[in-house]
C-alpha cells in the first residue's frame, strides 16, 4: 500500500491571514508551483473528482494532494494508491484552512519537484470561504443532488470561486436540478466564475475541467 | 402569500454558551414548548423533510420554524405557505447559531401557542454541531448521495445527534451507498441515535419519524 503522513495541524497564530496568504502566494510563484484549493459540501465529489483529475493529468504535471479532514485517513488512503504525493492533515475540529495552516500542510508535503499542489478543504460550503489559504485560484464542487439554489443560500462560496464543477450530472435525471438557473445563480455571485458541468465517477465533461487546470498550472508558471 | 418576518440575528455576547443553553431549555420546559434543532450538509433535504412532516403533523401538533440561512428567504418562504408560524434568521455570514442567537430567533418567533419549535439550522455538517442551542433534541439529515461514510468524517455532528435521517433512499440504487455501513458508523459515534432512512420527497419511512418526534414532544409536554 502507498505510504502517506498525517499530519495534526495547529490553529495559525497570525492575526493577518490576508497578508500571510498573500506572502505564501508569492513564495509558490517564486518556487513556479500551483496551489489549487478544492471546496464543497461533504458528499460533493471532491476526492473522487481528484483521483480522476490525478489519473488523467499525472503524466504531464507532479502533483501533491494535501487531504484536510477532522478526522479520518479516508481520502488520503484513496488519493496516495495513485501514486502521487499526499498528505492527510488533521484539523482537530476546525471547519476550515487559513493560511498559516496550509502553509504548515504545504511544509508537511514538501513542494520540491511539484507543478500542482491540490488542497481539498474540509468538507464545508461556509467557513473554508471566508479565509484566503494562499491559493492561486478556487474551485467549488456543486453536486446535482444539493440543488440549482445553492449559490443563492451560501453567497460568499460561489463569489470566491473561479471555477465550480457541478458534480454527478449522471443522476441529474432523479432530482430537480435546474443547469441553467444554477448557472445563472453562480454568475449573480460571480460574473466570472467558469461554470463546468461533470461527472467525476464516469469522466463526463472531464476534459474541459483539465484544460482549465493544465492552463491555469502553465500561466502561472511561465 | 403567506407571510413571514425575516429577523438579522446578531452575534451573541456571552461567553458560556452551554450556561445559555441550559437556561433557555429550562424556560423551554416551563412554557411546554419542544425545540428541534435541524441540521445537516447543504441540499440534504432539510427544508423537504420539515415540508412534509409539518403537512403530517400540523394538525396533532402547534407548530413553528426558523428558518436559518446566511441569506436568501427561500426556506421560510417555503414554509410559510404551508401555513404554519415561520421567521426567516438571517444569520450574517455566520456559520452555526448559538444558544443567544437561537433565544432571538424564538422571540422573534413568538413562543405562545406552539407546542413544537422547530430551527432549521444552516446546512453545515461542522459547526453547527459544535454550539448547543438550548434544543431539546437534535437531528441530522444524512443523505444518500453524500455517502455513507460521513459520520467518520464529521464525527461531532453525529456524535451530538438524537437521531440521524437518511434521507433520498429513493436514489440509492444510482448511488454507492451501504445502509447498513452508515448505521455502524453512526452508531461508533453515538450507540443510543436512532437511524430512521426516509424519502422526504415520496413520503417513504416517515411515519418512523413522525411517531418519534410526537412521542418526545408528548413527553416534553407531560
């Protein structure tokens, strides 16, 4: 079996997460690697929308996943037998990263050799959006299970976000999920906001997904 | 169109939640009045599930809500027009509500008259878990789709729960989600939750629910 720590991670003691986050996105730029933080509600997809990012993407970039949990190894088990990098961080009941704590999950990782490192936040579409971690671009998962109203109940989310991957487009048939009212909720918080429909567990919608990511990755390493 | 209040709830001031929750539990049991404290991820089904059981139970028992939500009205609007008592909190970005925060709502609310108060909380599997709100019981939405390990990852939340919904067993077979694993695992948190799988949406396995919930508000009350 794939070898991975744990790491138990310590409240950050910096009063100024905004300065810190940006201090730490300087660092990555300098060291040309790409810090993507991945956020959702539990349930949404985040650790099997990696391991395929993972499979399909590991021959062209290195990449290194940081898991933040509670508690549990679940995810970084699954995302380590794929045999990239990963690391499981501990939060001890924290509902969210800031920055001196992915900087802390980062140092547990080891950024040498690295073109993308993956942070997938504690399962939460509230807290996790109000602390900047450092990274150089946000992704959101939306479920189709969740519903299309999502972006109207957890603003601050979809506002923060660059991209959001609505998930298990598979199962859209058996709920009452409306794309393009999502679609037009998300932009109502974020006119910018590249809006993907996916389907992690089949790969549908997938490759849109890659080359956002893969562009995203090599512009901000040129 | 039915009508309803919409409240701008503030951060509480005091410093000893559980002190808080104790006393309005107190107050509670004095005026004959049961408080539920709802809580769950994002797009479980909360709203659903208070839909239906309110046209079940409205009749047997007087019944209001608060609809908690960092913002929008969609929930208390829903609600409202089903004919029951309903205030929509708006919490302010906050993540969770509190003893104080609960103790505005149900002012704003209005006590008299209701033999069940219910709060809706905000969809959050981590810290709405981490503040008693003076309920006299809690309950979790766990939904199909989110997967049958949450309560390894959400340990608290299950943890603090008297009874866990498992809600949309409607889709379980376009899902890979093992009944029998989710109730061992909500049962390695908490022996004594009671684990009820429903759909709120065809009605299927409420009646479990219903019965439940009239039984601890009769015993409240007694």
């Amino acid at each position: 079996m794939a070898e991975f720590k744990t790491l138990e991670i310590r409240q950050s003691v910096f009063q100024h997460n905004d300065r810190e986050a940006a201090l730490l996105r300087a660092e990555l730029k300098e060291k040309k690697v790409f810090l993507l933080n991945l956020m959702s509600s539990p349930g949404s997809g985040k650790t099997t929308t990696l391991a395929r990012t993972i499979g399909a993407l590991k021959e062209q970039l290195r990449i290194g996943v940081m898991e933040a949990d509670i508690d549990s190894d679940v995810d970084a088990r699954t995302i380590s037998a794929l045999g990239v990098r990963a690391i499981q961080l501990h939060t001890g009941g924290m509902c969210h990263l800031d920055a001196g704590m992915t900087r802390q999950g980062l140092q547990g990782l080891g950024l040498d050799g690295l073109d993308l490192a993956i942070l997938e936040n504690v399962g939460n579409l509230v807290c996790p959006a109000e602390f900047d971690t450092g990274a150089v671009k946000n992704a959101a998962i939306l479920s189709v299970p969740e519903g299309h109203d999502k972006p109207l109940k957890y603003p601050l989310m979809f506002q923060v976000c660059d991209v959001v991957l609505v998930n298990k487009i598979d199962v859209a048939p058996y709920f009452d999920f409306d794309l393009e009212k999502c679609r037009e909720y998300v932009h109502l918080r974020n006119p910018r906001a590249k809006v993907i429909p996916i389907c992690a567990k089949t790969g549908e919608g997938m490759d849109e997904w890659y080359t956002w990511l893969q562009g995203e990755v090599r512009a901000w390493q040129a």
